[in-house]
C-alpha cells in the first residue's frame, strides 16, 4: 500500500514538472485544488485536462479496496476452525489478507463473548443477559496464519492486548488497514456489546516491530474507552492525507449524532470527532462519484421510521458528510427492511462503483440481496432483489435467533471464474446454507446464485484441515465435520423432493 501511495505521489510530481512549461512556451499559472490539498498549473485553455488527471491520482483510499485486493488469494475460511468454536459463542466475523507479508493468505477471526449470565428476554441480542451486561471472560480475536498447502495455524502468541477487561464482548467488524503507516496491515474492531444496545469500547490492534500486533487503544486513541452501539463501521482515507482514518455509526436521537470520525494523525493515532451523516445501521466508505473523495454508504432498518435513510452521503472533501447533501437509493420495505450490510464494487466494467446491499426482513426472517447500479451523475437504477432464502408465508418470528436468519454479514468482491468480471461471494458466519454462496456476474446486471457446495470449485485454494493434535480438537472438528454432513444429507433430501 505504502508503495502504491508512494507510486501515486510520484506519479503525481512528474504530472507537476511536466507542467513547468507550457506548449506554448510560457509559464504555468499555480493554483489550488478544489479541496486544497495538492496545486494545480494551468497554461491557459490547452491545460486543463492535465489539471483533471492529478485529480485522478489524489484517489483515496478505502477498506474495501484492502479486502477485495485482486492480488490477495482468496478462498473459503472454516466458519468454525478450532479453538473459534470454543472461544466465541456467535458470530464469527472474518477478513482475510496477507497479515504477515509472506504471500500466503491468513483470517482473522472476531466473535462474541461466551457469558456466564444468559437469561435470554426480548427479541435480540440487547437482552440475552436479562437486559443488563453480559459477564464472563472475553476473548480475543484469533489470527491463522496461511502456507503454501492452503493450511491455517493459530498463533494466539501474536495478538497481545495488555488490558485490564482485555478482549471483545461482540466484535461486529474488523477494519483491517495500515493504520501506523508501517507497510504492515492493522485492524480496528467494532464492538456493539452483546446484552445491551449501550456499546462497548473498541479494539485497536497495531502492528509492532517485533511482528506482533499490540493493542493500543490507550495510546492510540483519543478516547479509548468510548462505548457506543457501534453496528456499522469502515475504514478509509477520508480526508484525503494518505492515511487511514476510521467511521463508525451510532444511533443518538438525544445529541443527534450518526457518524463518529476518527482522524488519524499519520502515525496511527486516531483523533474524534462527529462528522454528520444520518441515522443508520450498515456503513461503508466508498468514493460513489468518482469525485477522489469517499462517501458514505448507509442502509437502514426501514421498518422503523427512526433509522429509515438507506443511501449515500456525499463527502465534502474534507471528511464531513452534510446530512443535507445526500441521496436516497431504492428502499425494499414491505419484504427486505433490515440492511445488515453495504458494499461497493465496479459490476459492469464502466469505471464506477455499484453498490450491493446485504437485506433480511423482520427480526431477519429470510434473506436476500439488492443490487443497484451507477449511471453516473449521482443517478442510480436498482435492479432489485435476489432472494437467497425465503421462510414460508406464514412464519411467523418471536426473536432475532430463529431457524429462518440466515443473513449475510460480508459482501466480497473477486472474479472468481475468471472471465473479466467481478463476482460477489457472501458470508454469514451463523448459517451453512447462506454461507460461501456465489453470485456470478452474467454481466448487464444478471446473476446466477450458485449455492456453497457448488460454488467450492470457484475458491482459488481448498482448506485442508491441519492434522488434530488434541483429543479436544479432534472431537471438536469432527463435531462440525458431522453437522456439516448432516446438513448436506437434509439439503439433498429436501431438493431430491
Ligand atoms: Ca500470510
Ligand atoms: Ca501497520
Ligand atoms: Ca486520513
Ligand atoms: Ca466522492
């Protein structure tokens, strides 16, 4: 990344000595960009489509161009690779890139707490505790280390968090970026708290000299013990300095505020501050207008009128979203309402970004996906819904936990048959029937939904389970080798009726 930037800021100087003189022999006039971060020459008319294309180079930065890098192999995690399975009660969130610049690509693997004071009331995971916090250990997040055979190890022994309550109550997101600007991939956690809507501080790993990856949100941090309800969250260079800052959502009708921006500083030290947008539970920070700057990308739970904006707001340049300055997308609210997730990809080749919505309905009551593509000129075409699950008309749910919440939680982007175009593989840590499907791009915006025993094939490297060491793991791994049987047994029977 480092070298892209460096590439980039070259790149952008011999734009600048080209610009020292003018065709026509005389001196360029200097002037400022539009969001005065870098001088633009011009030499009367004839120059300005030199002007447009240093614009193009001040392009900044988004999580989603890390964990969709084409140059990173990608293959199909275990939802539950021991010791996840015990150290994590749910959701079991994952990226996977090169951790340790060695070529080979590693997970990193988030969850929730297992507490000691389950007394399930309510309809989610605000009142698993009896409605207050949950208590108990909380665990870390667990990094494997990939090799050439395709073989994940875990190397708990890397990941060092020097807290006194170290470790993660829910972790909801992993925003895996160069944070401190060593050429080595951090990662910042998103923690919603699992036993009440109030939050629970985050998590902030940095890579260190000594190849581990330290906690540092007390040194790091301008407020390292900042609780909010935290669902939606993304990293980005979203003032355009050419470092990595972070946005994360909270839901406050009291103060009002939406987004929360923590600005880094260069050296990985993230200063925050509120910064606009809107009320909202899915967020991504992508650049939609191909303007160089990165928007945000919200979705809502549109069966409630409170948190009902799913759609863009625009960047200023500067890293604020005016809540004024935005545009609404297509809402799905009578099926589709919850939106889990957001992300953002070039679907049909034309050089912007589409946008792909993760939809479930109430209490997340079936599943299904919302893609909408960019025309340009902030103008969008929704090209509905693809269901991927569907629970019979007359379910009806009670809680968020029920048979038919199969919801994708990450929406990635490769051409994974490799025939020009890219591909959406989607992800739901809690569901074997969701889990691993594959859309592939047919191209004018058609799809064909290929379920996760069909799309295996279509995963560049087959993880082969390393040999069980203990009588514990071996147990374990084949308690998942069973379920999953299990379940391909009921699948074939129920399509073979
Ligand atoms: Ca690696
Ligand atoms: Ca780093
Ligand atoms: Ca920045
Ligand atoms: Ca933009």
């Amino acid at each position: 990344m480092k070298k892209l930037l460096i590439l980039l800021i070259f790149s952008f100087f011999s734009v600048q000595s080209f610009a020292g003189s003018c065709p026509d022999g005389s001196e360029p006039v200097k002037s400022v960009s539009a969001d005065g971060s870098y001088y633009v020459y011009h030499c009367g008319n004839s120059n300005n489509e030199q002007a447009s294309s240093s614009t193009t180079n001040s392009k900044a930065l988004a999580g989603i161009d890390i964990v969709n890098d084409p140059n990173i192999d990608f293959f199909k995690p275990p939802q539950k690779p021991y010791p996840t399975g015990k150290l994590y009660w749910f959701g079991r969130m994952w990226q996977m890139t090169d951790f340790n610049k060695d070529g080979f690509s590693d997970v990193l693997y988030i969850g929730t707490m297992n507490p000691n004071n389950v007394d399930m009331i309510g309809v989610d995971t605000g009142g698993i505790c009896g409605g207050g916090a949950c208590k108990g250990n909380k665990p870390l997040p667990s990094l494997f280390l990939g090799d050439a055979e395709g073989k994940l190890t875990y190397v708990p022994h890397l990941l060092i968090d020097k807290r006194e309550d170290s470790g993660m109550s829910l972790g909801r997101q992993i925003l895996v970026a160069d944070y401190n600007n060593d050429s080595i991939l951090d990662f910042y956690i998103a923690d919603t708290a699992v036993g009440t809507h109030n939050g629970f501080r985050d998590s902030y790993f940095l890579s260190q000299s000594n190849s581990t990856w330290l906690e540092s949100s007390k040194t790091h941090l301008s407020h390292s013990n900042f609780e909010v309800f935290d669902h939606g969250a993304a990293t980005g260079d979203i003032d355009n300095d050419g470092d990595m800052d972070v946005v994360i959502t909270e839901t406050n009708w009291k103060t009002g505020t939406a987004l929360w921006c923590l600005i880094n500083d260069g050296t990985g030290y993230l200063n925050k501050r509120k910064c606009g947008g809107i009320f909202s539970f899915a967020l991504e920070l992508a650049d939609i207008d191909g303007d160089g700057d990165l928007d945000v990308l919200l979705g809502a739970h549109e069966f409630e009128k409170s948190i009902d904006f799913t759609g863009i707001v625009w960047n200023d340049g500067r890293g604020n979203f005016n809540k004024h300055n935005n545009t609404r997308l297509p809402q799905h609210k009578k099926k589709w309402g919850s939106v889990p997730e957001v992300s953002a990809a070039d679907l049909d080749n034309d050089g912007d970004l589409d946008i792909v919505y993760s939809r479930a309905g109430v209490l997340y009551v079936g599943t299904a996906i919302q893609v909408i593509e960019n025309l340009g000129n902030k103008k969008f075409k929704d090209h509905g819904i693809i269901p991927l699950v569907e629970a019979p008309d007359d379910f009806i749910p009670t809680h968020e936990g029920n048979e038919w919440n199969d919801f994708i939680e990450d929406i990635r982007f490769r051409d994974l048959d490799k025939d020009g175009d890219i591909d959406l593989y989607l992800s739901s840590s809690m569901s074997l029937k969701t889990d691993g499907m594959v859309l592939l791009n047919q191209g004018d915006f058609a799809f064909e939904l290929l379920l996760p025993n069909v799309a295996k094939k279509y995963v560049t490297i087959d993880y082969k389970a390393p040999a069980p060491v203990s009588e514990e793991q071996k147990a374990e791994e084949q308690a998942v080798l069973d379920e999953i049987a299990a379940f391909e047994t009921a699948l074939e029977a129920e399509l073979g009726q």
